[in-house]
C-alpha cells in the first residue's frame, strides 16, 4: 500500500482514542512482530501515537478525547504507515529503547536491546560475583552500548570494556556512553572478539553475540531484516561466535572470573555438539534458559 491510499483510509479519525483504535486494530490485522521491545500490538500502537505527541505512553488515557492538529496527523500516520507498511521497527522509528530501565538511543546501526542476561546484570550476576570485588569488564559485541552502560551502573568500582567489530554500532555506542555521563569508565574499542585485547584479563566477560543458524535467518519476520545483519548471523548452525568465545575468554579471565553468555536458540547446538564445555545454564525470570555462565579457575 502506498502512503497516499494510507492517509485516504485516516481521513475520518479525529481524536486520540480513534487513532489509537486505528493502528491497534490494523497492527494486529497485519499480524506485526512484537519483539523487539513492545509486547503487544496495542503497547506499539500507544508509543508510536503518545512519542510523536509528546506524550508518555501511560497518559494517553487522559487525552482520548483530544483531537489532533494536521501537522499532528501527518507525523503520526506517517509512524504507523511506516510500522505497518514497511515493518520498521517501533525502537528504530522512535529512535529510542529501554534496557535494565534505562533509555538508550537506537537506529538501524545497532540491534534493537532485548538480551536474556538483562536480569542477571540487574542482579551483579549472583551469586558468581560480590560487586565490590568486581575491578575490570569487558563485553563483546556491545552494538548500542545497552549492556556496558547497565554493567558499569551495577558495578560502580568496575573500568568497563566494550569492543565491537563494527564502527557504525561503536558510533551508536558511543552516543549512549556520553548521554549516561560514563566517557571516564567506559572504553570502547574496535575488535574482532579478541583480538584487540591482547594480554587483558578481566573479573567478569558478558557477550550477547550474534547466535542466529541459516535455518532461522531464513526464516525471520521482517522487522528483523531491518537489525543489522552482522548482528544476529552466526552460521550454520550458530556457533560461529559462540565456539571462539567460550575458546578463548579462559585466556583473558582474572583467577575466580566469569563468563556470561547469552546463546539464544543456538543452546540446543552447544549442548549436542560440545558437552566439552563446564556451562551453568542460568534459568530467565520469564522460563526458560539461552544464556550461560562459564566459570574460571580460582
Ligand atoms: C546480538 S548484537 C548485541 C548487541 C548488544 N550487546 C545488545 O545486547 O543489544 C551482537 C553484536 O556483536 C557484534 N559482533 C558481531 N561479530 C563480532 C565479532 N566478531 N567481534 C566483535 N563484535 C561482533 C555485532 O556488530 C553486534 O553489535
């Protein structure tokens, strides 16, 4: 559809609650992906309709009766036209996403923040660690910074490294690195996984890489071809990332130091193919596991 036929069919809504009503029930006719940060078609429908008004998603419900200006119309259908039609993502219209009840600015750069360690980073990863032991981090693959911003808040005494292989998510990252105040504590450096590290060690490495099999890039929801490839492609069976890290992070963990890995879908992979490997499956509040912690020696 184009955009012109999309307005046509907006001509007779008035107020908020008419809008709302509109992308609600067209957001779940069209059957969108909520995964990426919203849950529901409805809670899509509110953030892309209160942000573009300037509002907050939970005060819509005082404004329903509130008729929108023209200019208002236009910016707004031009947001659910561009969720609906093109299967943009809500974060990446936005520009905005939230991890560990932070704000992170995103665009189509970074990976829309949503990893499986984020309860386990709110809780300093316990009982492996004490926070106040905790002196150097590294995260690999930290795409929009989310997780070294949310690790260098949980562990205030802690230097944090965040490497990416990519320059345009180190650009990203390094907005979001500013707009928290942490320059002083946060490094960020290019890096294919280790490489740039020679002879570092650290208390504690988390990873979410990318973990995503042939089979299942195949098959994503196009929102998802909106993500950055490199951020989500791991082989053929998605271990490329996985295997090297779980190699050579022991290299590069201080005695007593651990590993945190998100590995998604590809568990299944790592379990069947390389039992070899002393993981600790942490279970998420939500069920289920797809995230494990390797342990140094002490
Ligand atoms: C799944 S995203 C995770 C981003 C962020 N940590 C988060 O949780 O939202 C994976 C990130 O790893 C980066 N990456 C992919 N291959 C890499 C490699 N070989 N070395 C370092 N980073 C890599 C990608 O550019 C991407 O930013």
């Amino acid at each position: 559809m184009r955009w012109q036929e999309y307005r046509e069919l907006a001509a007779g809504l008035e107020s908020i609650e008419d809008f709302w009503r509109f992308a609600y029930s067209r957001f779940a006719r069209a059957q969108i992906d909520c995964s990426q940060g919203y849950q529901t078609p409805k809670a899509e429908a509110a953030a892309l309709l209160a942000r573009r008004l300037n509002l907050e998603p939970e005060e819509l419900p005082d404004w329903t009766r509130a008729r929108l200006s023209p200019a208002e119309r236009e910016t707004v259908l031009a947001a659910f036209f561009q969720r609906e039609i093109l299967r943009r993502p809500t974060a990446y219209i936005l520009q905005e996403a939230w991890f560990a009840g932070l704000r992170f600015y995103v665009d189509e750069r970074v990976l829309i923040p949503r990893s499986l360690l984020e309860p386990f980073i709110e809780a300093g990863f316990a009982p492996w660690l004490q926070a106040d032991r905790v002196a150097r981090i590294l995260e690999i693959g930290t795409g929009s910074g989310c997780m070294a911003v949310a690790l260098a808040q949980r562990f205030p005494q802690a230097a944090v490294d965040a490497v990416d292989v990519s320059a345009d998510a180190l650009a990203v990252a390094a907005l979001n690195v500013a707009a928290h105040g942490l320059e002083e504590r946060i490094r960020l450096l290019q890096s294919d996984l280790f490489a740039a590290l020679a002879g570092q060690r650290y208390d504690l490495i988390v990873s979410n890489p990318p973990y995503v099999d042939a089979a299942a890039m195949a098959a994503l929801p196009p929102e998802y071809c909106h993500e950055p490839r490199l951020a989500l492609a791991a082989g053929a069976d998605g271990l490329d990332c996985l295997l090297p890290l779980l190699r050579e992070a022991p290299a590069y963990l201080q005695p007593g130091g651990i590993l945190a890995l998100e590995t998604g879908d590809a568990e299944e992979a790592l379990l069947t193919q390389h039992p070899e490997f002393p993981l600790i499956w942490l279970e998420h509040p939500a069920g289920g596991y797809g995230a494990c912690v390797l342990l140094a020696e002490s």
